[in-house]
C-alpha cells in the first residue's frame, strides 16, 4: 500500500530507534521542522532536508517523496534481478499493477507456491504417484483375483477411490497455495476499497444515459450528460451556447475513454 511522505519519514524514523530530539541532534535539522515534516498537515519540505534525510537513511529521495517503493536497495543492477526482456517490457508497460505484484512475490508463502509450481512444470512429483498408484493398483489385482469381490464391494471402492491423478492432485496444490496468499493480500487492502468513489463513472454513464433515453435523444447528448453529472451540473439548465461549447470541450475529455475506477489506495 502507498505510504505518504510523512508516514515513510516517521516508518524510518521508528525504524531507527529515534525519537525527534535524536533524530535532530543526529542530522542537525530542528526538531519542529522534522516533526512537522511528520505530521498530518505536511506542506513542504526544503531539498536541503530531504536530502539531508535521504541520505541518514540510506535510501533515494524519490522513495521519500513516494515516487518508488524501492527503500533498501536503490541502486540494484537490473541484471542482478535476472529478469527476462519479456518480464521487463511487461512491468514497464503498465498492464499490470507492479505494487501488487511485489506484494504477492513477498508474501511469506509465496516460495513454496513456486516451488510447489515448479514440482507440478517439472513433474517431479509424477514418478512418486505413480509408485503409489502402482501400490495401489496391484493390491486391487489382488483383491480381486483372491476374493472376487463386486464392483460395489466398499474396499474395493475405497481402493479405486485411492488412485490419485497426480495432475488434478499437483494443481489442487497450487490452488490451495494461490488461495491463501490471494486471501491474505485482500484482507491488507479491505480498506482500499473505502477509497474507491461510489459514483464511478461507468455508474454515472450509465445513470446519465437512462436519464436522456427517450425518442429524441441520442448518443451524443448521453455523452455530455454524463460530463454535466462528472462535473455536478444541470445539462438541463445549460444555455445553447453553453451546450455548444461543451461539446466542443468534452472532445477533449479522457473520463469517456476511460471509465473504469482505479484501485483505491490508503495514502
């Protein structure tokens, strides 16, 4: 989750062991200045502080300003990561969300789902299944052989029942491990989605286009309704050249291109 300026300055700073008297006698910044860089009504802080700070604890300036999120290593050499260009290109393009990402690759149970995920690809697990399953079917040939039993004798059934699919069992695995680590990050963002407005823009174009549904409206009235109900104003009180200007100005306008909410984030 996105911390804000004052959280990532005061994180540190408990990190640390400080209080703010240490911290200034430490950094020679005063301590009003560095306690109101903490707190809630944080306006601005100078660049010589910033840098001042940057450097007492070893991080980037852009992580104190949340530009990155990259604290402990701000200086990692992209080969050291051994990415592929494929994994490159895909973080850098923005189709997927990265914070998220780094969340779920650091996620306590994240290495055994990889290694889990790496039985299953290798099929490393394959031979072990197999052996059971032969255990199991030749205990079955010999029920049957020595006893003759039906084919709805219960121990027989239990037997067959026994016979493991060593694909459905190795991603039932998987699952079970995505499930978990999937659960956990949810519940670290259930108050994100506080932060997300309730009237979404689909919702208000949706609402907008109901509203201006009849014989003789059409889509590009639809269109600058919903741009009056963005901007909390009556399309219907507009003048016509009001109206005309609108349109002219809601050309320009990315709400229509892009209507899907974004994630909300706790700053």
């Amino acid at each position: 989750m996105e911390l804000s300026i004052q959280e990532r300055l005061k994180d540190l700073r408990v990190e640390r062991g400080l209080t703010l008297e240490q911290l200034a006698e430490q950094t020679h910044l005063s301590k009003s200045a560095l306690g109101s860089y903490e707190a809630e009504d944080f306006k601005d802080i100078s660049h010589y502080a910033l840098i001042k700070l940057a450097k007492f604890y070893g991080v980037t300036s852009d992580y104190l300003l949340g530009l990155s999120e990259t604290k402990n290593h701000p200086n990692a050499d992209l080969a050291d990561l051994r990415l592929s260009d494929d994994m490159i290109e895909l973080l850098k393009s923005g189709r997927v969300d990265n914070s998220l990402l780094c969340e779920l690759a650091a996620h306590p149970d994240f290495p055994r789902l990889m290694a889990d995920l790496e039985i299953y690809v290798n099929g490393v697990a394959v031979k072990q299944v197999q052996t059971v399953n032969a255990i199991v079917d030749t205990m079955s040939a010999t029920i049957m052989k020595q006893y003759n039993p039906g084919l709805t004798d219960p121990q027989l059934r239990q037997l067959v029942a026994a016979h493991i699919d060593d694909d459905s069992f190795c991603r039932y695995v998987i699952q079970q491990d995505i499930n978990s680590i999937a659960l956990d990050l949810r519940e670290a963002h259930r108050d994100d989605f506080f932060s997300v407005p309730e009237d979404t823009p689909l919702k208000g174009l949706l609402q907008a286009a109901d509203e201006v549904a009849r014989e003789d409206s059409d889509p590009e009235q639809a269109s600058l309704a919903f741009i009056c109900k963005r901007l909390r104003l009556n399309y219907k009180k507009l003048s016509e050249e009001e109206k005309k200007w609108l349109k002219k100005i809601s050309e320009k306008s990315d709400l229509l291109k892009n209507p899907n909410p974004q994630r909300g984030k706790r700053g």
